[in-house]
C-alpha cells in the first residue's frame, strides 16, 4: 500500500501534473477611458476537468501591453477616484461564487508572486472563467493606444493522488476554496 504523502511538495511528479492558466482581457478607447466590462471570459487552456483533481495554485502573474508608469498613471481617474481592474476567477459551474474570497487588485505588475489556493471542483465537468473590471484613464503617454490588452497567468499543480486528496480534505477541510496566501 502506498504511503500517504503529507505535504503537496512532497508528492510524485507523476501524481502532480504542472498546470498553467492564462487569462487575457482587452479594454478599447471610450471617451478617454479604457473600461474593463467584466464580460465572462474562458482561461485558457480551455481544459475541461473531469477527473477526480485537486487544483492547486502556487504562483501568479500580472501584465498589461503598456509600461508599468503608464498603467499606474492611468490608473487616477477624473476627480482623483480608484477603479482600479480587480481579477475574479470562477469555476463555470459555480457561476457567482469566487475562487477566492475578494476579486485580486491589479495596482502594479508582478511575476511569479506566491499564491496558495487549493481547489477541488464541486461538479464535473467544469472550465475556468474569469473577467476584469474596472477603468483606466487615457493619460498623455497613452496617446495613440486604442486598445490596452491585460494578461493573468496561474500556475500550479493538478494532482491526482486519491490517498493525499481524502487525507488533506479529512485534516485541512477549512483550506479548500479560499486563498491562503497571496503576497504583494
């Protein structure tokens, strides 16, 4: 019989799968302002999941198609207010509620940031969705943008291993489908 595996770092790649989900969202030139609609948008691979799979999310990304001061600038708009984009992941089956608890503020790029999220599918089969919102206001750097494309990556790990899955679920059941750590 196979040793239950206490840690996920721990487990056999052969039982832990590499996963990588993108998301790319694009916001036109509207009268000064790039709005992001939150139009319901599927992450790519568009990766059905079917089997008996624990997700689960170690890192994430950030970037848009301009520089970094350009995005931050644009982020001020008209009578000093914030809409700041804000990233919010759904599993297609579970139409209204987050992966996580709050949308994810998208103020300033970052690359590989550590993130833990564990996540196992309540009904199968199942894809990932996402959408952004928010605005942007057209600054003196952004002339001549007609469009500013904004994308996400999620990086992590599939696993498979039904022993780990039922011992973490028994041990940790508060820890699945909430973030445990996101750090700026």
């Amino acid at each position: 019989m196979d040793e239950i595996i206490a840690r996920i770092e721990d487990l056999p790649y052969w039982k832990c799968q590499p996963i990588q989900f993108t998301f790319k969202q694009t916001a036109t030139l509207t009268l000064g302002q790039y709005p992001f609609l939150a139009e319901r948008t599927e992450l790519t691979p568009q990766k059905n999941i079917t089997d008996n799979i624990l997700l689960y999310f170690k890192s994430i990304s950030f970037s848009a198609d301009i520089p970094l001061l350009s995005y931050q600038e644009a982020l001020q708009l008209a009578g000093g207010t914030l809409n700041v984009p804000k990233f919010s992941p759904f599993l297609k089956s579970e139409h209204n509620a987050l992966m996580y608890e709050n949308p994810l503020e998208l103020n300033n790029y970052f690359s590989d940031q550590e993130f833990k999220l564990l996540k196992l599918p309540k009904q199968k089969p199942n894809r990932f969705t996402g959408y952004i919102k928010g605005t942007l206001q057209q600054t003196a750097a952004l002339a001549g943008y007609e469009k500013i494309n904004i994308t996400i990556q999620m990086f992590g790990q599939s696993i498979t291993d039904d022993n780990f899955i039922a011992a973490l679920k028994r041990d940790y059941p508060r820890e699945f489908d909430r973030c445990m750590y996101f750090k700026k």
